[in-house]
C-alpha cells in the first residue's frame, strides 16, 4: 500500500491526525536505556491514538553506527507491531541526483521509512530521485516553524513569497508525481492560510505545535481541507518526555479533534 | 587549528587548490572491498596532491550502520596519516535549532569533520548551532551545480536571484561568524562571477568540474581571490573512478594551477 492510503487508513482507524514525532535525546532520560527502548515505550502508549509516526534522523546520527541501529530497530518495531502506522523519517535531504540516489537507498531502503522530508532549495533534479519512489511519500519544505523561517522562505518574488512559489511548484509536480506533501509550519497560521490557498488538496506535515508553540485552533482553521483532513499535526517534545505520554497525546489528539 | 587555516596551510604545502571527493559506491568497485578499504587506496595515492578530502556521507549512509563505521574509519585515517589535510563531511544538512544541534555532534564529534555544507533554506536558527562550532567550517549552500539549481535559486528578488540573497546574507553573518564558507557550483561560471562579487574574501566549495562538466579555466578566471586563492575545487567520481586516480589528481591540480 502506497503512504498516502496508509495514512488515510490510520487517520480513519485511530480517528486521528495526530503525528508523535520520535527525538530522543540520552541526555533527557534514564541512563542505560537505549534510544530503541526509550522510543518502544512511546510507541506502545501512544500507537491507538496517531496517524504516523516521525522519527528524527539527526537524533539517532548522533550516536553514530549505534544510533543507526537503534533508528533501523524503532521502525521495524512499528512495522511489525503496528503495520497500519505510516513512518515518516524526518530528514530534510537533497543533493545532486546521484547523490540523493544515495538518501533513498537510506531513507527507504535500509530503514523501510514510508515518507521523507525533502529540502527545496536544490530544484527538482535533487528531488526526483525521492519523487521516482512512488509507494513513499515526499514531504517538501515549504513554510518551516523555526524563528529564522523568513530568512528566505518570505524574500518576495514578483509579489510573491519564495514559499507560496515551492508550494506553486510542488502542486505543479505532484500532477505527475502523486506522492507529495508539504511541510507548513504551526508557528505562522497565516502563512498556512496562503499554501493552502495554493495547495488545496496536498496533505501538510505540520510541526510547530507544543514545544514550538504554535496556536492549534488556528491552524487547522486554516490548514484543514474540506473533509476535516489534509493535516498531519506533529509533536514531540511535548509527548515524549511528558510524565505520562499517552494522557498528553489523548489530549492533544481530542483538542484537534474538537476543531475538526 | 580552525579549519580555515589548516586549509590554508595544506594549499600552500601541497600547492594545490584540489579536493577530491570520497563518494565510494560499492556497486562501481572490487566485491568484497569495503568503502573504506576503497578510500584508503584513494587517499594515499593523492594525499599529497590536494588540499582536502570530501567524503559524501550518503554513499556511506546508504550501507547502514556499516558505512557509516566505514565512514568514520575514512576519517580517522586521513587524520591519523595526514593530519595536515582538512576533511569536508558533505552532507547539505540543517533543521531546527535543537535538531541542527544533534547533526553538529553527528558530523563533528562523532566523525570528527573538520568542516560541513549546510542548506540555507530554513535561515540562521537553523545554521547557528553550526557557525558555533568555530573551529570548524560551515559552507553554506548558494549556488549549487547540479542542471535544477535554477528552479529557486535564481528566482529574482527586487532584481537579485535569490541565490545572491544567500550569499549577502552569509557575507554579513561571516563578520560575526568568521567560519563560514560557499557553495558555488562550477557548471555556472556567470554566477560565480556575481557571487564573488559580492562575497569577495569567502572562501568557495566548488563541486561540478569532472563528471558534472563544469569549465575550469573560467571558473578560475570567475572566481580566484586575488591571491590565487579562495577556491577549492571538487571532483570525485572523475578521480576515484580512474583507471589511475593519482594521475587523475595531478593532471586536474596541474590544470588549476596553470590558471592561477
């Protein structure tokens, strides 16, 4: 089953579109509990309650070869004991062609992800690598929650912000590729207003509510699609080293769902 | 030694402004070699004909846990047998501020590069963690070389391509920063000239003289600093894929030097 179907799937089964985004850091849990443990614990306390799950690759690299395979161990986890629950690796990837080659044979292959974030700035030959994967998904930056997301993303091209054209881009892409989404983050629920404006009917990862603090209400008021979907409402640090994760990812699955 | 002197030191040592770069596919080399074993032949035959090494680390990341040993060897090595000769761990990364924390301990602690490329996209928060590592040299994606790089990179801005955009924003951070570098690709020499124009002391990565066609001579012309310098230029799977790689490098470091 493609990533897309899967998801739909989830989000209908757990009635949810909540993402728990997995970044475990050693340094903010008990000491000798693996990366691999720590995040088995969260995937079984949260797995009834979200639509996917998004491991960040850069926490896991950090502890070289042993975080590796600590990543590689989390996913399979998921696969095995939650087959309908998507994984998205979050990555944010892209270099020449041959090169980005290299990042599926990684991202898909080695740790069986279902979707990656992507970077634009390279263009679309830097991409198409991830595109040719058709099963996965491949979630572009567009708008990023981080303060400094205006650096470039909001330099104005004829009247237009660079985010609006990667967003142009991406639904003029994903007429033949199929399999794209975007990143739109919580923190500007304005800025989502304007993609989704030019994206109606891809599906937006959002990052940004929680610890990032972006403002839930507005942005599904404004990110939504019409059939009460269209988001992927990730969090991480909120949950994850919350006292008890399964309480903190119900409420929040609830409070999306209220808006819905 | 920051890495901008130490790079300093081994151009003038080696007079050579050559980097090759180690992007090892095991489907293009002997079974039964390891990527490692592969570099190893690579780095001792043109140790003393560059002025660094570029490992790419998704030919590594590809192989799993493996190539990220075999990656982490590479590096030990040249520090080990050569230590005079900086290593650029090419890897285009960044995120959130707290993610982009952890890809600092992946690439500098845990593989001990001297140096990294970066992606602009998501602006200075997302770079920040890097440019901290002040002994370290952060190389900042502006004009990349791959036949996409256009898509966004020269969209226009009241007049300037956004890739200019990038390069007046580093020039300033690099007054506080001091560590940074560019990417300007080899296979756009008009671009390079603009962008040493307004970026006329930053040292530039230039990756896409070889396989990827870039014209030396006036990529040289386009884009030495005054003293010869301010250049290093990249080949990889035209060198490490030679039937001679060692003749490879001295006939690419002789044609740099004819034109300086």
């Amino acid at each position: 089953m493609d990533f897309k179907s899967k998801l739909e799937k989830a989000i209908t089964k757990n009635n949810s579109l909540l993402c728990v985004g997995l970044d475990p850091d050693p340094a903010k849990f008990k000491k000798g509990q693996s990366q691999f443990q720590f995040n088995k614990k969260i995937i079984n306390e949260t797995a009834n309650l979200v639509c996917c799950f998004k491991p960040q690759i850069a926490y896991f690299a950090a502890n070289g070869a042993s975080g590796v395979e600590d990543l590689k161990k989390t996913i399979e986890y998921i696969k095995k004991n939650y087959p309908g629950l998507p994984v998205i690796l979050d990555a944010k990837r892209a270099d020449i062609g041959s090169t980005s080659e290299m990042y599926t044979k990684e991202i898909f292959d080695y740790f069986g992800a279902d979707a990656v974030t992507v970077n634009p700035y390279m263009g679309l030959d830097s991409l198409e690598p991830f595109f040719n994967r058709k099963d996965r998904g491949i979630i572009i930056l567009c708008h990023t929650s981080n303060p400094s997301s205006a650096d470039f993303q909001e330099l104005s091209i004829n009247g237009q912000p660079l985010y609006i054209k990667v967003a142009q881009k991406v639904v003029q892409w994903n007429r033949k590729y199929k399999n794209l989404l975007l990143v739109v983050g919580a923190t500007n629920p304005d800025q989502m207003k304007r993609v989704r404006r030019v994206a109606s009917d891809l599906i937006f990862l959002v990052p940004g509510i929680g610890a990032q603090g972006g403002d839930l209400e507005t942005t599904l008021k404004n990110g939504l699609t019409k059939n009460g979907r269209g988001l992927i409402i990730s969090a991480s640090r909120s949950i994850i080293y919350a006292r008890n994760p399964r309480q903190e990812a119900k409420k929040l699955k609830d409070e999306i769902n209220k808006h819905r």
